[in-house]
C-alpha cells in the first residue's frame, strides 16, 4: 500500500483541500537522485521515494516530458535543464549579491573558506561558499545539505530555536557518529548549543569530517531572530578553534552584520529563508 506524502514537519499547516499530492511527489522523485543515485530503474525510484511503480511511473514521464529527466536503456536520471529550478531562486533572490561580497571578504582576509547556511529541517543548507581550499572532504557549495548537530554552523542555529524547538530536534534527528569525534550525546549537545547562544558563536573541529575546523556567527535580522549562520573553517592541523576565535571573531560579527543588513534589503530573499514564511496565512 502506497503511503501518503506529508508534509514537512518545518512546514504550515495547509488547509484541506490546498495540498496537491501528485505535486508533492514529483518534488521527491527529483530529490531522490543524489551522488549515489545519479541513474535508477523504475523500481529503484519507486523505493526511494516509498510509492507504487505506477506512480512513479507517472510521476517521471511528467517530469520527462516537462523535459527535467532522460531515460537511457531502462534507466532515469536528470538532465541539464533541472539547473533552472535552482537558478530562477538565484535570479529572483539576488542571492549572490546579498551573500558572496562579504565571503570573499572573509576569504581574502584569513584564506581558507567562508560560507552562509540555514536550518532546514534537520540538515544545514548551504547558501553561499567562497574558498581557496582545493582538497577539503565534503564538498561544500550552494545547496548542499549536512547535518546540523555536526557543524558549527548548525551548532548556532539549533541555538537560535526555541527551547521546545531544539527539544523536538534531539527527538528527532538522526544523531550519527560520522567520525570519531562526532558528539551525539544529547546531553552534550545541549550544553554544546547553550554555550552557543551564551557566547554568540559555535566551533566543530572533525565533526562532520577529519580535517575540518570552523566556528560560526549567526545573522541575525532583528532582535532574537537568528535567520541564518556565517561561517570560517580550514584545515585541523593548521588551524586551532580559539587561536581562529580570537583573530577572526570580530570580522566574522561585522559580515554578518552587514549581510543581516543586505537582507533587508532584498525582501524576496529574507522572506525566502524565513523558516516559516506563511505563519500568517488565514
């Protein structure tokens, strides 16, 4: 029996009747292929996204002939056109020039990489990155989603939620060792993210990866309204977290200031990060 799709958890309630089903599982069928999903059967794609053959079926010759995937012997995968879903939100947001002025800035000032993230759901996305690394493991670039209890950057948005909001994220997140060091004791994570919110900014070294040290500031646009995280990271042997504190703490504050700033400015693009942009709706 096909289970039905429901909605994000993050997302507003819609009313009955408002919710198109058949929309919402086109949209998983395109997030179902990643860097080990790259091409699928039918009946791979079916399992991924946790419906019939049948609608799968429909769902990817609608997609196919909408022209956002190919099939090659027996086999689906996305074509180049997919890119212009993204691209349309970087057109109509004015994103790159909202965030990347001010990673550059950072980049140029310290080297190694600078990047803009938000909550979603219970993963980081990248907004933004700028870097002159050339070998750091994983990738991070504009869309990119990594788990937030392992990053700085998640560290300080988990400490932007309410109390009952980070409460239900321990809930239920998958809290997964990924190296060695990766803390998951909720316990620890809560006096991790406490710390966060007291000191203003959060740090992971080999968290998400080996080799990976960071610390983030979040960008807040008003008063008690963290709308997303800024970040510097580099190399764990060449970089210490409170020597990299104490040097780039300042510049890192005067970004995010400056693209809190830039934010107002664009009004589409702060509306489209806003974690819950219809709250309002009647």
């Amino acid at each position: 029996m096909e289970a039905n799709v429901i909605p994000s958890t993050t997302a507003p309630q819609v009313k009955e009747g408002e919710f198109v089903e058949a929309l919402a599982r086109g949209l998983l069928v395109i997030e179902a292929f990643d860097e080990n999903h790259s091409e699928m059967t039918l009946s791979e794609v079916a399992r991924r996204v946790g419906v019939t053959a049948s609608t799968a079926r429909r769902s990817l010759w609608t997609l196919a002939s909408l022209g956002y995937v190919r099939q090659v012997n027996k086999k689906f995968t996305l074509s180049a056109r997919i890119l212009t879903l993204g691209s349309a939100y970087l057109r109509a947001t004015h994103i790159e020039d909202a965030l990347v002025p001010e990673l550059r800035r950072l980049v140029a000032l310290f080297g190694d990489a600078a990047s803009v993230s938000i909550l979603d759901g219970h993963d980081i996305l990248y907004l933004a990155h700028v870097s002159q690394q050339r070998g750091l493991r994983p990738t991070a670039s504009v869309g990119i989603t990594y788990p937030a209890y392992a990053t700085s950057m998640g560290r300080v948005l988990l400490a932007g939620l309410s109390p009952v909001e980070f409460e239900k994220y321990l809930v239920e997140a998958k809290l997964e060792k990924l190296t060695a060091q990766t803390e998951i004791d909720p316990r620890r994570l809560r006096a991790i993210v406490q710390e966060a919110r007291i000191r203003g900014y959060a740090t992971a070294v080999d968290q998400l990866a080996y080799g990976i040290t960071s610390f983030a500031v979040p960008v807040i646009v008003r008063p008690g309204h963290v709308v997303a995280a800024l970040n510097s990271s580099g190399y764990t042997g060449s970089s210490n977290p409170k020597i990299m504190v104490a040097k780039r703490l300042k510049e890192l504050r005067l970004s995010a200031s400056r693209v809190a700033g830039m934010l107002t400015r664009h009004p589409a693009l702060l509306h489209s990060l806003m974690r819950d942009p219809f709250a309002t709706r009647e």
